[in-house]
C-alpha cells in the first residue's frame, strides 16, 4: 500500500469517506479541492491542499510537497440534469481536471490512479444486471465526461505506462456509520436526502418522478450502495495497484435493485414516519432499471458490499432530520 495518496474531490461526499477507510488502512491521504462542491470541514483525516485540477503546476507542486505515491480522483461535477444544461462547465471541468492531473502524474513519474467512474457511462442498458463489457452508450453530458476520462486513461497507460482502476459506482448512498462523514449537496437531487427530509417534515414532499416505468411496481429501480462500502473498494483498488495489477473497470454496486417505492417503505419502516410522496411524470433522461453485475470486482479485489438498504437509510437518517436514528452498529 501506498504511504501518501493524493485524494482529488477528498472534501466532497464519497471521497472524504474514503479518506476515513485510508488513514484506517494507515495512509494519508491529501486532499486536493477547490472547494467549488466540497466542504473544508469534511477534510479530517489529512492535509487539505486548496486547488484546482486545470492548474497542472499546482497539482503537480502538491504531488511533490507531500510525496504522494498514487492518486485516487473523485474531482468531479456530478448532477445529471445540470450536466444537461450547462455542459461546457461539465466538459470543462471534468475533461479539463483529468488533462491537468495526467500532466502532473507524468511529470511526477506517478503511474497508478483510481478513477471515480459512474454506471452513467452505460446509458441505458439493453439487458440486466449491467456488466463491465456490456456497450457504454451514455446519455448524458456528465456520462459522456465520465467515459472520456476512462479514455484518457487507457491512452495514458499505452503511452507513459499508467495504470488505472476505474469504478463504475452504481447509486451511493448512506453516510459513516459512526457519523463522522456524511451527504452534503447543495441543491440536494438525490432521492435517499430528499426522502428523509420529506419524512422529517424539513422537506416538502417527496416528488417521485414515474410511476408507470415497465417495473413491478411502475417506479425506477436502482442500485444503491452504502458508501463505506464503496470507500473500501478504493483501498481495494490502491493495494491491487501496488501489487502490479493492470488497468481493470469494475462495477460497484450491490447487484441488487430497489425501486422508489422500495426505498419510501424502507424509509418509512426504519424512521417510523410517513414519507409525504406526489407522484409526478418521468424526470428526462432516467433508464427505467440500472442494477450491476459485481462478480468482477469480487474475483479482482474482493470486493463484497457488505450493507444494505437498512443500514443505508439508518447511517443517512441523521444528517437529513433525524437526529433521533441511531446508526452505527
Ligand atoms: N427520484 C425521485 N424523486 C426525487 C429524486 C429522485 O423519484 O426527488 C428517483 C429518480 O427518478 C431515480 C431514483 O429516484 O429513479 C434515483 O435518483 P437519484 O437522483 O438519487 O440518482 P440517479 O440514479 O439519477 O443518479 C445517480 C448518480 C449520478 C449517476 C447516475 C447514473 O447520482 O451521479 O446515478 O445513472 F450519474
């Protein structure tokens, strides 16, 4: 394992999670953000170095001030629908950051990265569950970003010998069972945060977006995987680096599906409240189902999520107005 990790994105919600499972597994990680999403605050397992991934030589300053031995890069914007209507700042940000970071690692002589990679690259899928060599067609500005970079990345390896770890997260959810790390969007979109604070009464009610999808239920199934889950599979994924393992794109969910009714009841059953729900037409742009495949992140890091939707909604409870929910073990 790798004694110095610079983590890019390390103040937002998934990376300062996985900063936690790093300083656990007895590496520092050095956050790089510009604090355009992140949140200083969120930055407590190692240094904060403040920056912007497009400033190659500021990137490349903090590789060398801190000694860093491997990256992990989260940096991202990640909002589907923003990505629809302002997809310059998406390319810009999220093309221009990989382009600057890639200077900096070849120029610091770094070769092993793991990549935030999302199963928006698939688009909609034409079968299920989704698996790593099935067509990644994506349907969105964000996904397109994302498939480029897993682009960039096979080209660098080619060229300079980089090797990476790109993974595809499915729909991450929860927060640090022992409270310490949590989800914070501001707009908050995502259903988990927007389910809760319907449930505590903080939020209006819950809008569901299509009821009449072809699922049992007539309401979009996803793949929601607990983020402490996902935070260990990237130190999964450092080790595998370090053990000369080649560059791999791995799905990182559950395999398991739930819908948005699915995951209403859960809320309702472990909060003990009723989620106010309206139901509303399709948001554009939502594939009906998107459930992975997760054999190959087993057999390549061993990797088993090892949480639920229960834990899930127990450990996200408290950051969205439930202070009452006690999560942890
Ligand atoms: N949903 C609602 N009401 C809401 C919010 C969401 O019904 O207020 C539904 C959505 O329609 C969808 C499901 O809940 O069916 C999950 O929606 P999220 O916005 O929480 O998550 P997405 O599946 O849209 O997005 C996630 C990640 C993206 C990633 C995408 C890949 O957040 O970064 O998966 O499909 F690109």
């Amino acid at each position: 394992m790798p004694k110095t990790v610079l983590v890019t994105g390390g103040a937002g919600y998934i990376g300062s999670h996985c900063c936690k499972a790093l300083a656990e597994a007895g590496c520092t990680p050095v956050t790089f953000d510009n604090l355009s999403r992140g949140h200083a605050d969120a930055v407590k397992w190692g240094p904060l170095v403040r920056g912007d991934l497009r400033d190659r030589a500021a990137v490349l300053a903090a590789l060398r001030a801190h000694r860093a031995e491997a990256v992990i890069h989260f940096a991202a914007l990640a909002y589907v629908g923003e990505s629809v209507t302002d997809p310059q700042a998406y390319y810009d940000n999220n093309l221009g950051g990989m382009i600057g970071l890639l200077g900096a690692m070849q120029a610091a002589g770094l070769t092993q990265i793991v990549f935030s990679s999302s199963c928006a690259t698939y688009g909609t899928p034409d079968r299920l569950p989704i698996s790593e060599d099935m067509p990644q067609a994506p349907i969105n500005p964000y996904g397109r970003t994302k498939l480029v970079c897993e682009w960039m990345l096979r080209d660098a390896g080619v060229a300079w010998g980089l090797r990476h770890v790109a993974l595809r997260y499915f729909n991450a959810a929860g927060a640090d069972p022992a409270g310490e790390a949590g989800e914070r969007h501001d707009p908050e979109t995502h259903l988990l945060p927007l389910a809760l604070l319907a449930a505590s009464g903080k939020g209006g009610p819950l809008r569901i977006f299509g009821t009449d999808y072809p699922t049992p239920d007539g309401t979009c199934i996803r793949d929601y995987i607990h983020v402490t889950d996902l935070a260990r599979a990237h130190v999964q994924a450092l080790a595998y680096l370090a053990e000369a393992g080649e560059s791999v794109a791995l799905n990182l969910g559950t395999g398991q599906g739930a819908s948005v009714r699915e995951v209403v009841a859960m809320i309702e059953r472990v909060t003990g409240r009723a989620v106010p729900v309206l139901e509303e037409p399709r948001r554009p742009g939502d594939p009906a189902a998107l459930y992975a495949e997760i054999a190959r992140a087993g057999a390549v890091l061993g990797f088993r999520p090892e949480f639920g939707l229960e834990r899930i909604v127990a450990d996200a409870a408290p950051w969205f107005g439930h202070g009452d929910i006690k999560a942890g073990p």
